[in-house]
C-alpha cells in the first residue's frame, strides 16, 4: 500500500464535509428560513442547495468507507471490528446532541409554540423528558423512528444507516473473498433497488471499494481522467433538476453515484477533497448534521424576533449567521464525534479481546 493511495482516503472527509455543508445550506435557505418564494426556486435549481441529493452521496460513502480497509486487505477482522463498534459510533454522538436540545428547552432557549416561525410550530410544542431523549437516541431513532415524534428531524437517515452498515458488513463476511464475488454484488443491487434504492447506494459505495482497492482506476487514469470531470460536471448540472415532489429515488441514486464515484477516482477533484478545508469540513460533518436542527429552534427561530418584518437583505443575513453559528457549533462539538469514535473502538476491541482470550483458555485447555 504506497502512501498515494492512503492520502487520497482523505476525500472520504471532504464529501462528508461538503454534503454536510450543502444540508445545512439547503435546510436553511430552503425550508427553515426562506428569504421569499422566488429565491427559493432559484435555489432549487442549484445543486448545492439540494439537501437529499446529500443524504444519497452520503449512503454512497459510507458503504465505501465501511468497505473499503477489507476490500485492501481480506482481513474479517476488520469487519468484525466495525460490525461491533458501529452502534456506539452513531449513538453517542446522537446522545450528546440530543442532551443538548433538551438543555436548550430546559433554559429557556427555545421560544414556546407561538413565538417560532409557522414552520416550526408543529415541532416539539414541549420539551423532550430525560426518558424521551434516552430512547430517542439509543432506541427509536435507529429502530422506531417517527417523524411526528422526532427529537432532531434529519436523523431519518440513521435507520437506514445502520442497516445498510450491517447490510455491507454482511455481504462482505459472506461473498468478500469469493472470485466471482462481483455477481453476488449485482443481484443484491438489484434486489435492494427493489426493496428500497437507498440500500443500493450502500451496496455501490461497496463496489466503488473494490474497483479503487483493485488499482484499475489508477492504471488507467489517462483515459479516465477527463471523463471523470465531465461526469462530475453532469452530476453538478442534473442535481439542479432532480424532482423534489415523489423524491425519483432512482434518478437520486443516479446523480449521487456520478458525483461519488467521479469524485473517488478524479485525481484532480479528490486532491480538492483532501484539502485544508474539505478535511477540517470532515471533522464537523457528523455534529454539523446532528446540531443545526436543533439550532434552527434555539437560535434560528430567537433570531428572527429580533427585527420584525425583515427584509430580504436582513433575512439573508439573519441565515447567514444561522449558518456561522452552526459551523461555529459544530466545531465546537467535533470532539463529542471523536467520542463517538473511541467508544466504537474501544467496546469493539474489549469484546474481540474476550474473545480472544476465550478461545486462547478453549486451545490450551
């Protein structure tokens, strides 16, 4: 493994960042705090400003990144390691934030119904008990997940990352170090397209792994290489024109795949992702994804109290501080996802070391 290829692993971070930036863009500017009905459609046509166009680059990502240390090394025990840690990596940081929240109503900080933007009026009339936020995040957000009940409105996407994690996991313990491996990959794609196409991104972010752990991406760049920026290019332009009434899963799960892939085998647009800022974006993505919904109560709706009336000019800078105060937020929190991380690591490792020790004490015995 030479160290070219390890560096480009760090665009895994800035797609994180840069789809975790576009969330917050979209949430603000597009549904939280629209500026008017008109700049509204002009956003729309952006692709920057698509949030769900995000939510399916991330799915993509995180079947890639969940598959590709095995797809390198043929090591189970890489599976095993992130199959055992990968609740406590989404679970604790989910808790924090969800604790948060529930200070923010505790203090005062989160104006009462009738005091909010109309938007946010049917949202969480009271706040969460301790009981609610503990289930909430180690329990319902994963396997009950309600949107009428939701402490933190983005979290619909972890249910299904959890199961598309276990979903990858699994087919790489079982067809992994299979030689015609790849035919399996395809009937489960089309069979998770079937069954839901967002499980699909998952099973393509793995294939993704394999292609760039195989190295023919790179053998080949010279041919590649142009290609890849027009196929980014494209993406960019179609998410401009994805529908937003019935979602199009599949047309969804095409421009996000255009976009992912071109990205991991671009040399030019993944030397861009592993930049200063594409990498710091990575560092927050997790909290900034997790705490902007509960920001848009405690600050956002406060925020617009201030001015009555606002202007359009006032209003953009009202979201623009709203977008400050949330990056500013998230950095702040980027130690409670590293949290997340050692906690993953450190129960996955105790438990394989019983293990260990297990069948060591079975072996001598």
């Amino acid at each position: 493994m030479n160290s070219i290829r390890d560096s480009r692993l760090h665009f895994l971070d800035g797609l994180r960042g840069w789809g975790a930036l576009v969330v917050l863009l979209a949430h603000t500017f597009g549904e939280g705090f629209p500026i008017s009905d008109r700049v509204t459609l002009i956003l729309s046509r952006m692709g920057i400003f698509n949030a769900g166009l995000a939510v399916w680059v991330f799915f993509v990502v995180s079947g890639f990144s969940l598959s590709i240390g095995f797809c390198r090394r043929h090591d189970p025990t890489i599976l095993t390691g992130i199959s055992l840690g990968r609740y406590a990596r989404l679970a604790v940081p989910i808790l924090v934030v969800a604790l948060l929240l529930y200070l923010f109503f505790a203090l005062g900080l989160v104006p009462s119904v009738e005091h909010r933007l109309p938007i946010f009026q049917a949202f969480l009339p009271t706040g969460p008990t301790l009981l609610n936020v503990f289930r909430f995040s180690l329990f319902d957000v994963f396997f009950a997940y309600d949107p009428a009940k939701t402490l933190i409105g983005p979290l619909w996407t972890m249910s299904f990352e959890l199961w598309g994690s276990a979903l990858v996991i699994g087919t790489l313990f079982v067809a992994g170090r299979l030689d015609r491996r790849v035919y399996l990959y395809a009937v489960l794609g089309v069979v998770t397209f079937l069954v839901d196409p967002i499980y699909t991104a998952f099973i393509i972010g793995l294939v993704l792994a394999e292609v760039h752990a195989s190295g023919v991406m790179e053998r080949n760049h010279s041919l590649w290489g142009k290609a890849l920026l027009l196929i980014f290019g494209a993406g960019i332009l179609c998410a401009g024109f994805l529908p937003v009434i019935g979602n199009r899963p599949g047309a969804y799960l095409v421009v996000a795949v255009m976009l992912t892939a071109s990205s991991v085998f671009s040399r030019l647009i993944s030397n861009f992702l592993s930049g200063d800022l594409s990498r710091f974006l990575g560092r927050i993505s997790f909290p900034l994804y997790l705490i902007h919904g509960p920001l848009f109560l405690a600050y956002g709706n406060n925020a617009y109290r201030w001015i009555e009336d606002p202007t359009h000019v006032q209003k953009l800078l009202l979201n623009l501080s709203i977008v400050a105060i949330c990056i500013g937020c998230a950095t702040l929190l980027s130690s409670v996802d590293r949290l997340g991380i050692i906690a993953a690591k450190r129960f996955s490792g105790y438990i394989m070391s019983r293990r260990g020790q297990r069948l060591s004490g079975e072996t001598i015995s």
